[in-house]
C-alpha cells in the first residue's frame, strides 16, 4: 500500500495550543460541574481557582503577543495544576486520578515539542510526590 501524503502540512504550534486549550478547558470544566452536581465546595472552589488562573494566563499571553509555542509549554505546565488539583478536591482518592494524569499527558504527548512532554512529565512526577 502507498499512502500519498503530498499536499499535507505538518501540525502547527498554533494547533497544538488549540488542542491544549481545548483537552484543559474540557477537563477543568467536567470536573467543575461534577463538583457542582456533587455539592463538592472545596472542589468547586479549588477547580474554579484554577480555571481563573487560565483564562488570566490566556489574556495575559494574548496582551504581550506570546509566541504559540510559549503558549503550549504554559498549557502543558497548567495541566498539570489542574490535574493535580482535580486529584487533591474532587477525587475519592488521590491514587484514583493517577490514570488520568497518564491519558492527558499521553494525548498531549502526541502533540508537544518532546521537550515539554518531559518538563511536564517531571512537574507530574513532583505533584504526585
């Protein structure tokens, strides 16, 4: 079989950070409405803190014009809060949430620069510590 894969582009950064905002704001929202549904306070508050904190660092990046690639490695680092926190207030157990730090990564993985893939990595590595 030969695949003809002329005419096709690479992946931009700039769609790497679409699917980075898109995968963090999906699961920072699930878990805000799962803590509303529950009447999880500590939860509410602890995921809706940490979706004040994106969307500040969404503005703040797009006032100083920061380069799409910055903005990946910010959204990378900031996944990683929002899974840790998700972990910390809104799940039973903090070892529960362990799988959904290896499926975020392993779907962002796919897209980032290899070198944020291993930041980000350690930055798990220490959240879970």
């Amino acid at each position: 079989m030969n695949f003809d894969y002329s005419g096709k582009s690479p992946i931009t950064h700039n769609t790497i950070y679409k699917i980075m905002l898109w995968v963090t704001m999906v699961t920072s929202g699930v878990f805000f409405v799962k803590n509303i549904i529950g009447f999880n306070l500590g939860g509410l508050i602890a995921v809706g803190s940490c979706i004040i904190v994106l969307v500040a660092a969404l503005f703040t990046m797009k006032a100083k014009g920061t380069s799409d690639i910055i903005k990946e490695f910010v959204l990378s680092i900031i996944l990683v809060l929002v899974i840790m926190t998700i972990s910390l207030f809104s799940g039973a157990s903090y070892s529960d949430d362990f799988s959904l730090y290896l499926a975020l990564i392993g779907m962002t993985g796919m897209y980032m620069e290899p070198k944020f893939t291993k930041i980000q990595i350690v930055a798990v590595d220490v959240a879970l510590i």
